[in-house]
C-alpha cells in the first residue's frame, strides 16, 4: 500500500484528475485541475468551486471565532471564483456537527456566513447538515460565472508576462504564529491575558478573517486588462507561482524586494525570528491574487496600489528563481501548507 505522505496533496489530486474519465456532457469546459471547474453557459461560462475546511487540520476553535470562521469559509470558496476572473452568483453549505456544539453555536457560525454572502453578492441556496463525530466540518460549494471572453486559466501565461499579485503577503502566516504562541500561554496558564496588541491586530484580521478579491476583478474589468493566467494564494506565493508556470510551461524570475510586505508584517517576522520573504513565499492563507499579463498590458497597472509586479516569465521551465537585490538567484521551492501531512 501507498502511504499518502509519498504523494502529498497535488500528487493525489493529478492521480485522481488520470483517472477521471472523459467529461461526457458537451456542456463540460474544464474539470480537475484549476481553481473552478468551468461549464458552457452559452454567453457566460458557468463557475463551480468547492472547499471543506476540518476542525484540527484548517481552524482551531481555541482561538477562532465561529463568526469570523462563517465568513472565511464562504470567502475561501469566493477567492476560487475570482482567480478565474468571474464573480460569485449562489452558495452551498453543508455542516457536520458534534453534540458538543448548542444551537447558539450553529447561529454564530451563519450569522459569519451571512455577513460574507452579503459582502460578497451571493445567495445562500442550500446545504446539508449532518452528526461528525470528529469536531466542525464545513464544505462549501460557490457557483459564480464569467463572459466567455474573460475566463483565465492557470495554463495560459507566456514567457515574458508581468507576474502581480495584489495587496501583500505573509500576514496571515504571521497572524498564525500569534494566535498558536497565545494558546501555548493560556494552556499553561489560563490566568493569562493573550497578547495581542493593537499593533498586531492587522496580522491576526488576516489569518481569522481573510478577504477575496473580487474588488480587483472589478477593477481589471474596469481597466480592460485580461490577465493571461491567474490563481489565488491559498497555499503560499511559491506553491501558486510554480502552479502557473508548469501549467503554462514557464520559468520564471521573482525580485524578493518587490514581494509586498506590511509593515506589521515585517515586525511580526522579527518577533518571531522568521524572514519576512519565507513567510510570503510559504506561509499562505493570504488569499491575495496572483496573476500575469502582458508587458504592454501592465502599463495600465503601474500605478495601482492594489497591484505589484513582482517579476516576470521566461521560457526556461527549469528556471523558477528568486533574485536578490545582491544579484544572486535562487530556486524557487514549494514549501507551504501539505494536507496529506497534519
């Protein structure tokens, strides 16, 4: 037998994408393999996203609100939608339950998914609910759509796009790293007050309460940009870049001071002694968007402060670098969050 830990997650995932027959409906664009599965919705392609999140593998209630953990689970599924650059229409939620958790519980967890569905533009249509004998589980389901013309795929960018990402990276790692530093204190004093000062809160707002960027598919449309490849950072700027580019058949260079960091960012990486680029490049949960254009494109982004060019593609597969301002280059690596290994 296979131990799961050999293959990892995208290891698994490409063995069920090979053994995935055929699609046997004309109406069915794209499956396994994207951010959204894509269906022939005539002038529109239709968008279908979907995620679960495991009390113990994605959240800890010690220190997550059920508010904020209702809101994120509908933006992490929302997030999916934007990287193919279509908005979100409807919502599905479906919930497991252990005995443990009073009604109060359950109403404090939507009133978090109303909140996001309201910010969002979606309709909560259904779901279903079910005992778990394991803690809370949530899977989220997210339709959304796109005019044919916008659609953008991971495995479309070109050698010698623009690489971008929006907003900054390697919060929500730093965020995490708080809140797991304040459950050790409490656990072995549980007199203790948490810590978390004022000037941390950005950190901590990041990783329990992540937002989706479909304002920058408003803007992008706004614009008259189409991006040549896209995807959100869920999994850590490395992960998603090496995703973009073996998809595409890509290299490409990233200028590690271009990466956009904030400053609370950068002062909760020296709290906890960790470089500030490793936690963009690997941390994850940022939930930003990654995406590529062409050179003549981005002179419509070059003063947007929503949007970075962190780089560039080149036509050397092999060659996924980090470039420092020292002029040395080094592979780029996925290193961030590993399902098969919690």
């Amino acid at each position: 037998m296979t131990d799961l830990n050999t293959i990892g997650e995208i290891g698994l995932i490409e063995r069920i994408r090979q053994a995935t027959p055929a699609p046997a409906h004309a109406e069915t664009v794209r499956g396994i393999g994207d951010d959204a599965a894509v269906f022939d919705w005539g002038d529109d392609y239709g968008l279908l996203a979907t995620d679960m999140l495991v009390e113990g593998i994605h959240f800890d209630l010690t220190y997550v609100p059920l508010k904020h953990l209702g809101y994120k689970a509908i933006a992490v599924n929302v997030s999916d939608i934007a990287a193919m650059n279509g908005l979100p229409i409807q919502v599905t939620v479906n919930i497991g339950l252990s005995s443990r958790f009073p009604v109060e519980a359950v109403d404090e967890l939507y009133e978090g998914i109303r909140a996001a569905c309201e910010a969002y533009n979606v309709d909560l249509v259904g779901g279903d609910t079910t005992a778990s004998r394991s803690g809370l589980i949530i899977s989220v389901s997210v339709l959304g759509k796109v005019p044919k013309e916008l659609i953008t795929y991971r495995n479309t960018a070109q050698p010698n796009d623009v690489v971008c990402v929006t907003g900054d990276l390697g919060a929500a790692y730093l965020g995490l790293q708080l809140l797991e530093r304040e459950k050790q204190v409490f656990l072995a004093d549980p007199n203790m007050q948490p810590n978390l000062s004022e000037e941390r809160a950005y950190l901590v707002e990041r990783q329990l309460r992540p937002d989706a960027r479909t304002d920058v598919v408003h803007e992008l449309r706004d614009l008259g940009v189409l991006p040549t490849a896209m995807i959100d950072i869920s999994d850590g700027l490395a992960s998603e870049l090496l995703h973009i580019c073996r998809q595409s058949g890509t290299g490409a260079v990233i200028f590690d001071e271009n990466i956009p960091v904030d400053d609370q960012t950068h002062l909760g990486a020296d709290e906890f002694k960790i470089s500030p680029i490793t936690a963009s490049l690997n941390g994850g949960e940022d939930y930003e968007l990654l995406f590529t254009v062409r050179p003549q494109e981005f002179d419509k982004l070059a003063n947007n402060p929503r949007i970075t060019a962190i780089g560039y593609l080149t036509n050397d597969p092999n060659q996924i670098t980090l470039a420092t301002k020292a002029g040395q280059q080094t592979p780029i690596r996925a290193q961030g969050w590993e399902a098969m290994q919690k």
